[in-house]
C-alpha cells in the first residue's frame, strides 16, 4: 500500500484533484474533516480543547467553531497548542483507517500536510497548484468573499514555494482537461514503483 500525502493552498483544487483519484479508485482520507469529526466526539479530546480554550469552547457539545477561530487568529501560540492537540488524535485515526483499508492507494489530503508533521506519514506528496487570478476568481465564486477577505486567509498559509520544495510532485490545476491528464501520469507513475 502507498500513502500519498496531497496538499495546496486554498483554492489551488485539492477537492478538484482528490476526486479525479477517487475516479481512478483510490481510497481517500480528508485530515480537516476528520479533525473536526474528531474534535466533536473524542471525549478526551474534547476536554483538552476546553482545558485550553475554556468553558465556551463548546456549545451543547459542539465546537464553537467561531470563537476558537477568532481566538487562534491572533494568536499563534494557542494555534500551535491546539494543533499539538489535535494532530496526533488524526494521525491515530489515520492509523485505523489504514489498518481497515485493503487498497493499493491512500490519499491524505490536508491544507497543513507539512506543518502539521503528515507527511511523515506518507510514501509519496504532492502540492497542487493554480495561478493566483484562478485560485481568488475560484474561491470568490465559491464560497462569496472578497478579495481582501481571501488574501487574509493567503497571508496565513505558507507559500507554494515552501510547499514544492518539500513535495515529490506538483499539479498545475489550471485547466481541467491538463489536470486530468497530469493526476493519471502521477498515478500510473506511482502504480509501477515498488515504494
Ligand atoms: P481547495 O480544495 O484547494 O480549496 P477546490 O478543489 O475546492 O480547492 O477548488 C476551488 C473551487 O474551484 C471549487 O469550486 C472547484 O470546483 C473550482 N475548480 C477547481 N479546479 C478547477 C479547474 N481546473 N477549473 C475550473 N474550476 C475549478
């Protein structure tokens, strides 16, 4: 079985690029969405997150999700405690997913694969990527914000050069059609290596 770690910068096409896999039947595993699972069910879990937050860290048992947003916003000392927290909990349950999974590929898919430590646990990464007039155009359309509001969440990310250096391949997911054809060469490519 090969792990293949897939990261980009927001709006590069991760979801785009993550789906064209699944077409070709490679099992898949989004780290953000299983986080936030986590962090709503995990009973330890949870209490550390309120530990580090407070009581108005949940809401009837839900993350409030906008209030530790706005606290780990401003401040990356608490940003770095919660994903000290979080991120091993992910790689735990990553762990179970592989051992229940009898595939030849798994996608981890995660905005942070490299500074979460994620790639660690992959074989193989890759950083998709897309020109910034596609990326903010695509964002904007996609879930309504400015263009101030996208180059805020930018500022927060770490660049794409830091991302390539790290990564064994990129994808250029500028148009679909090229898109395709550069996920079924890096597919092909990784199903004849050995690891
Ligand atoms: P990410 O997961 O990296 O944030 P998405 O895959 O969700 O990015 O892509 C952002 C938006 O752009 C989505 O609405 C998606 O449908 C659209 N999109 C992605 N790739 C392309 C492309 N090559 N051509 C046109 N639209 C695209």
């Amino acid at each position: 079985m090969k792990i293949i770690g897939l990261t980009g910068g927001i709006g590069s096409g991760k979801s785009t690029v993550l789906s064209i896999f699944k077409d070709l039947g490679v099992a898949t595993y989004i780290a953000d969405n299983e986080a936030k699972k986590l962090m709503n069910s995990d009973e330890k879990l949870k209490n550390q997150i309120a530990k580090l937050f407070g009581e108005k860290a949940y809401v009837e048992g839900e993350l409030n999700r906008t209030y530790i947003a706005s606290l780990v916003f401003s401040n990356k000392e608490k940003l770095n405690a919660l994903n000290a927290l979080v991120h091993p909990k992910v790689h735990e349950d990553f762990q179970q997913f592989i051992n229940k999974t009898n595939v030849d590929f798994i996608i981890y898919e995660a905005a942070i694969l490299f500074e979460s430590s994620s790639d660690k646990l992959c074989d193989y990464t890759i950083t998709v990527l897309a020109s910034f007039k596609n990326k903010t155009e695509r964002i904007m359309k996609r879930d309504g914000i400015s263009e101030a509001q996208i180059l805020e969440r930018m500022k927060h990310q770490s660049t794409d050069a830091f991302k390539i250096k790290k990564s064994n391949f990129v994808i250029r997911n500028n148009k679909l059609e090229d898109t395709k054809c550069q996920v079924l060469t890096i597919f092909e490519l990784l199903s004849k290596l050995k690891k």
